[in-house]
C-alpha cells in the first residue's frame, strides 16, 4: 500500500504490478470490446488534460450519472488526479433529489450515459445551472460526446505531475449523498484515505484464483465502486455488464470468478432453481431436493463432519455442478451486501461451491465494516463476518453498533448539525443498527433502531428478523411488519405473482389477474400456512397476527423503495394506510390480546 497513497495511484501501481494485462472490457454495440493498461492509462490522463483545459481545478464537483461501464472509471480516475471530486447520481433520483444535489455541492460539469439519461437531467440543469455543460457516453443527438475532452487532451501538452502532487490522502474524492428515507439527501463526504484502507482492508477476499470479474451493481453506490478499486488493486480484469437485463446472459458469455451482489438478486436465482427443481419428477426429484437438504445444512467447513463432506461430495456430482454452470462454471466468490442476506442461502450457496462473503457496512464507512472471508475460520453463518482490522466496532448500551477509523467519514458535506448528530462523544459513528459482537469479532446485526417498534401491550418488536424469515418462502416478493402503537404485529405482503400462477395453476385453479388471485380462498390460507410456520421462530408479541396482500410492487420509481432497495416505512405505510386501518379495525379480540402481550 505504500505506493499507493490518493485513489489514482492504482494506476501506476496496475500498470508495474499486472504488466501487459488486460484491464477493462466494455461492450459497444452489444460486442465486449477489451482495452490494455497503457490504453486506460493514456485515456485517464488525456481526459485529465481535457478537464484542465475547460477549467476545471482543485475542488470542483464533477456529477456522473450513468450506468456501468470503462468511461465511468476512466473519469472517475481523471477528475480524482487533478484534486476534483465526483458526485454520483442515482438515475433514479427525483427531480427535487436532483435538483438539491446539484445545487449542494455546486456541480460544474455532469456527465451521463445514455440519451435516456440527458433527458432526466437537462431540465433540472437548465433552469438551475444553466452555466453547467453535459456530456454524454454514448452518442446522443445534439449532445457533446466525452470523446472531445479526451481528444483535446491528447493535443495538450500539460504536466499533470503537478497536480497529482497537489492532492493529500485527506482530500475529497467523492460526494455520495445518501437516498434516505425522510428530508434532503445528505452528502458524505469521502475522502481518497477512506476508500484506500478500505480496499486494502479487504483484500483477502479475493484469492490468487481471482482474475475476472463482472460489474452490475450501480457504480453510484459506494459498495460497488470500492470493490472495482479492490480489482484494480489485485489485478482483476473487469468486465461491465450493460444492463441488468441481461446479466444472466452476460455471466456466461464472461464466465467469470465472482462479483458483487444484493441478496435479492440470489433470492431470485434460488427461487428459480427451487422451481426448476419442482417441475422434475421420480428419480431425478427425490436427488434434486435431498441435495438440496443436504445444501440447507451445511456448516462453517471446521464444523463439517466426515460423513456430510461424503455427502456433499456426492450432491455437488449430482445436482450443485448445475447451478455453477448456471453463474458460467468458474465462481471462485461472490461478495453480498446492501442488505440482510438469509441465513439459509449463504449455506446453500456455500454447499453448491459458490461462496457467498456476506459483509456489512455504510456509505459513511466507505463501506465494509465487516465482512466474512475465505480465511481460517473466516466465516460463521447468520453473522456479516469479522470486523476489518482498521475499524474499531464497540455496541451502545442500546445495542447501537458504533464504529471508528479511517475508513469512517469525517461528516457530512456543508452540514455541520447532520455530522454532531452521527458521532457519539468518543468519535464513533452511530450506524443506526442494532447488533451483537462476539469476542472473537464477528458481527451479528439484529435490526435497524430506527425500524423498531413498540406494540400497545408495550412489547418492542424488531421487523427485520421476521421479515427475512417470511421472505424464504418463493410466493413472498416483498414484505413489511407493521404494528407501532399496535395491539398486535401485521405484515404486508407482495406476492411473487410469477410464482404465486404456477403454485395456482397446480392446484387446478383458474388463471385470473393479480386482484383477483389475492382474495381466493385457498390463496389466503396459504399465505396464512406461511405465516403460521414463520411465526413458531419468534415470541408470542412478534408473532404476525394478521396480513394483507398488495398487488402492486414496491419499486424506487413508485417511491417505496431508496436506490439501495431499502423500504421507505413512512411512504408504504401512508400508501397502504387504507389496507392498515382494515387490518387493525376489524379485529375484535383486542381485549384479548393486550391480555396476552401484556402478561408475556
């Protein structure tokens, strides 16, 4: 690491380390164009130039919002060289969102991917920051195309060692606001001393086995952008996925050895495997769904028998080598975050030899706080892994998880009120989560403080657990406890409808719409199975009472979603507050209940 002390030092340190190596692959016009070192590096500091010349200095803000791909990174690196700072938008973003982050953090030139894209922001621009010129990745009609910066550049002869030597380790590298669930998105502020422990931090996760990679979590959020400087680090070629569209196809033209993920996106490659598996009959479904036992019950590899390795052994021949050809046949690892992952999938995946390094972090920690690993006795199931080596993680006596570093913001842009608020009186972070550490390092997150909520019997109730649990089953896309001030908890759930027909189509009832479909009878004493079996996990005062199935899904343009996939609370609850005040209005054993909790 001592080589590498500002962001754009991962050039220099990529070209001595990874000589004639490919570095990036990109794909234009649906065919994957690869591109050398000395190619990236000549394009990074051509770019430099151009920036330069159109004034951009020391300081300025550079917004990007575009999807992944090579120009992201090639500007990322150019603006960080000359002491700018990128501000990444999510595509996403409202138009007030928009228009407050451009305004904040006083963004001189943006930069956008597709035509798509320009449109989403050249209104807000042009009535707010009419002075502020907008290039384009891709060719758009009657847009300037980056490719002019960068061949101005090449015609210039300026010495950028000077402002490379400019920079400190402690000079902002990047403004992130966070989405947030209420009021104005807050700018984090994180500088290249941040990202660099933190990338260094974490590079045991990936082995020497490790050489290729595939991009698709949005490089707007810090987990994906710290992992591609992790690559750059230890010599991974990188290829960007066009779009999540065709990830899957895309994984297996590429075949890589791992990526980043969401759990999401493996709940649906489970869910989808699991169904494959139930259209399967005789012989070849009695091995499939003991495989898949023996997958549910894997341990932590110190803690695995004889006999269960002879098992396994045997259904990774018969059934797991199947779902590796389906990630492209060479998975070394997959790194998950931005969200709980269950329990249950990191053991199957595991059990499939296709590790899943579940870790845990914020934005304000750029972001890994802990992470689990390949190392000896590196990983423990239902944890989010040992706590990196730089950062300081103590538990409130609230059971707040705090943590320090220099891997930690040092607060919040232009907001001083925000930042006093983040820290307790000792310096530490207060990441708002609720968890448990153990005495040999290993995290364990519970809840979200916030998210907690007390029932009328008076009995605390943390969503997170129950909702992860209810979500193992395939008919579950989305759910949500609910019950502040409640006499009992409820859930509201969105139904996988793709599974929910084939589940109906089984049974031999009628193919109808959505509407229809969540008012069968037989449709509701299911979801009332599902509840009921989730329910024996927990406390009679978090067991779910009663439900109500919603027929629309909860997305970021609908609003009930951030960009990170978390649930905005206030907004589905305000949405649904009809279906809300049915649940709780027509319950007359309320004398009953408040009985019962108050005596538990």
């Amino acid at each position: 690491m001592a080589d590498i002390i500002r962001v754009f030092d991962l050039l220099p340190h990529y070209k001595s380390t990874y000589k004639q190596k490919t570095m990036v692959v990109g794909k234009v016009d649906g065919n994957w164009k690869a591109l050398e070192t000395e190619d990236c590096l000549r394009i990074v500091d051509n770019l430099s130039r151009g920036l330069i010349d159109l004034g951009i200095k020391k300081g300025d803000k550079i917004a990007i919002m575009s999807g992944n791909r090579p120009e992201w990174n090639f500007l990322d690196f150019a603006v960080s060289q000359i002491g700018a700072a990128t501000v990444p938008l999510y595509p996403t973003l409202s138009d007030h969102d928009l228009n407050y982050i451009l305004e904040d953090a006083d963004i001189k030139i943006a930069f956008v991917g597709t035509a798509d894209l320009y449109e989403k922001i050249k209104n807000v621009l042009q009535q707010k920051h009419p002075d502020a010129p907008v290039y384009s990745f891709s060719k758009v009609s009657k847009v300037k195309h980056w490719e002019e910066i960068e061949k101005n550049g090449a015609s210039l002869s300026i010495d950028l060692e000077n402002y490379r030597h400019a920079v400190t380790a402690d000079d902002l590298l990047t403004l992130i606001y966070t989405s947030g669930t209420t009021g104005n998105p807050k700018g984090v502020f994180l500088s290249h001393r941040n990202l660099i422990t933190n990338f260094t931090d974490c590079a045991h996760l990936l082995p020497d086995n490790y050489k290729t990679a595939i991009s698709f979590l949005p490089l707007s959020h810090i987990f994906e952008r710290m992992v591609i400087y992790l690559y750059f680090y230890k010599g991974v070629t990188i290829y960007y996925a066009e779009n999540m569209d065709m990830i899957v196809d895309d994984i297996n033209a590429v075949k890589p050895n791992g990526f980043t993920t969401v759990p999401r996106v493996l709940e649906k490659i489970y869910d989808k495997i699991v169904e494959k598996g139930k259209s399967l009959s005789g012989l070849k479904k009695g091995i499939f769904f003991w495989a898949l036992q023996v997958g549910l019950r894997f341990k932590e590899p110190e803690r695995q028998t004889l006999f269960y390795r002879l098992k396994l052994l045997l259904a990774r021949i018969l059934v797991f080598k199947q779902w590796q050809a389906a990630l492209g046949g060479n998975i070394v690892g997959i790194i998950s975050g931005g969200a709980a992952l269950q329990e249950r999938l990191s053991r199957v995946f595991w059990a499939a030899g296709i590790p899943v390094l579940e870790g845990y972090g914020l934005t304000e920690t750029s972001p890994v706080i802990a992470v689990n690993s390949f190392e000896p006795r590196g990983l423990r199931f239902g944890s989010v892994g040992k706590v990196l080596k730089s950062v300081k993680v103590k538990i409130a006596a609230d059971g707040e998880v705090l943590c320090k570093g220099p891997s930690v913001t040092k607060g919040y842009y232009k907001n001083e009120k925000a930042t006093a608020e983040a820290f307790d009186n000792d310096g530490y972070l207060k990441t708002g989560d609720i968890g448990e550490l153990s005495a040999d390092g290993f995290l364990r997150i519970t809840d979200r403080k916030k998210e907690m909520f007390k029932t009328a019997g008076g009995k605390y109730v943390a969503p997170q657990p129950i909702e992860n649990k209810l979500m193992e089953s395939t008919l579950i896309a989305q759910v949500m406890v609910i019950g502040e001030g409640k006499r009992f908890p409820a859930a509201l759930i969105v139904p996988s409808f793709e599974e929910l027909k084939k589940w109906a189509k089984r049974k031999g009832m009628p193919q109808v719409a959505p509407n229809d479909l969540v008012k069968k009878q037989e449709v509701q004493h299911k979801y009332q199975q599902i509840l009921d079996q989730a329910n024996t996990n927990f406390g009679h005062w978090e067991q779910i009472k009663k439900f109500a199935l919603l027929t629309d899904e909860w997305s970021i343009d609908g609003g009930e979603l951030t960009p990170k996939l978390s649930l905005k609370r206030k907004v589905i609850l305000e949405k649904n507050k009809n279906r809300i005040e049915e649940i709780y209005g027509k319950e007359e054993d309320s004398a009953e209940d408040n009985q019962q909790e108050t005596k538990k």
